[in-house]
C-alpha cells in the first residue's frame, strides 16, 4: 500500500462515517467526534503497518 492510496482511503472512510453518524444522529458535533476518533484509529493501523513492514524487511537480511 503506498501514501497516496492510503489518503484516498483515509478521505473516503472519514466522509462515510461523518456523514453516517450525521444522518443518524442529526449532530454535526457527535459526527466530528466520530469522525476524527476515525482518524485516531486508520492512523494507528497505518503506522503498525509500517512498523510491521520495517522488521518483516529486518527479519529477511
């Protein structure tokens, strides 16, 4: 997965969820915490990703 794919998907999972909880709840200050504890999160699994990247490629020297 590069950068560029990973902010399409990034943009595109936090406008779904924004507009979701917006629809279902009618608060746009319940969907801006919903969408950025989103973002909290697909950051935190980027960067495992990457970690885990990193010592698989250590792992094989």
């Amino acid at each position: 997965m590069n950068f560029p794919q990973f902010l399409v998907g990034l943009t595109t999972a936090s406008f779904v969820v924004a507009l979701s909880t917006f629809l279902a709840t009618g608060s746009i200050w319940k969907a801006l915490g919903w969408t950025v504890l989103t973002l909290i999160v697909l950051q935190v699994g980027y960067f495992l990703f990457v970690v885990r990247l990193i010592y698989r490629a250590g792992r094989k020297r």
